[in-house]
C-alpha cells in the first residue's frame, strides 16, 4: 500500500474517528476523537472518552494535543502537548512488508519511559500502543481507531 503522492499520514488522519482504547487491569474506554486542521501544517487531536474502571466506576474524560507536520520527505509529524506545546514524541512513519505505515517513539519524562508504537493500515485502521515503565509505573495503554461512519 503506497501512501498516495502528496497524501502523507498526516493528511490522512485529518477527520473523525471512533476508538476503543485498554489499559488491561485497570480501565477501558469508547470515545470519539476529531483531528482538525489549524494552520498550514498544524491540527488539533481532540477526544472525548466514557471510561469504566476495573472496579465498574464510570466516567467521562477528554485530552488534547497538537500535531505539527514534519517537513519532507519525512512522513509524519510530532506530537505536543496542546497545554504548553512541549514535545511528546515524534512520530515518522515507514511502510512495512505487510503494506501498513508503522512509526515508534520514545519519550523519557523523569524516571518514567514511554514507548509508543502507530500502526495504520490501507482500511485507515489505526493501532495505538503505549507501554509506560518507570518506578511506580508498569502499563500499557492500547488504543483501536475506526474513522468514524465505517462498520466495526
């Protein structure tokens, strides 16, 4: 699956999407996530979650973050936080065997580590892994996105 001429993955997540994410143990989530262009090369990642906990407690919550397009012939772009701007990770992506566009980063903030790996693939399917170690921290988030108005 080539990426098509001038369509990068930052271009092809633009939109809405639905997602199922999974902190195995400890929480699920279902929720709706808009990526929305701002400015030439920037756009605003926005989700909305219903959370259930492990021990039944429900609850809603959001995030946000900005994404910023890496200049080419890189393809992808980086990922801050939209409450100060600070660098998260940044994501460039290479097509694999299988055809998908896989990225991975890394992020030390203090003691803790964050690896992170994308994953989409030609049905705009969108995998989302966050595995988070550190001294008081073993977890690993995982995230499913569906662009919204396609059948499960």
């Amino acid at each position: 699956m080539t990426d098509p001429a001038g369509t990068g993955i930052f271009d092809r997540l633009i939109g809405d999407w639905k997602f199922v994410r999974e902190v195995p143990g400890k929480a699920t989530m279902t929720g709706r996530a808009r990526i929305a262009p701002t400015s030439d090369g920037w756009a605003r990642y926005e989700e909305t979650a219903r959370v259930r906990l492990a021990d039944g407690t429900t609850m809603t919550g959001s995030q946000s973050y900005l994404y910023h397009r890496l200049p080419q012939p890189a393809n992808g772009f980086d990922v801050l936080f939209a409450e100060n701007g600070e660098l998260f990770e940044r994501l460039e992506f290479c097509e694999a065997v299988d055809g998908r566009f896989q990225a991975e980063a890394e992020r030390l903030c203090n003691d803790d580590r964050y690896v992170s790996k994308f994953a989409l693939d030609a049905d705009d399917l969108l995998s989302v892994e966050h595995r988070v170690t550190g001294p008081g921290k073993n977890y690993v988030v995982r995230t499913a996105y569906r662009r919204s108005g396609r059948s499960a």
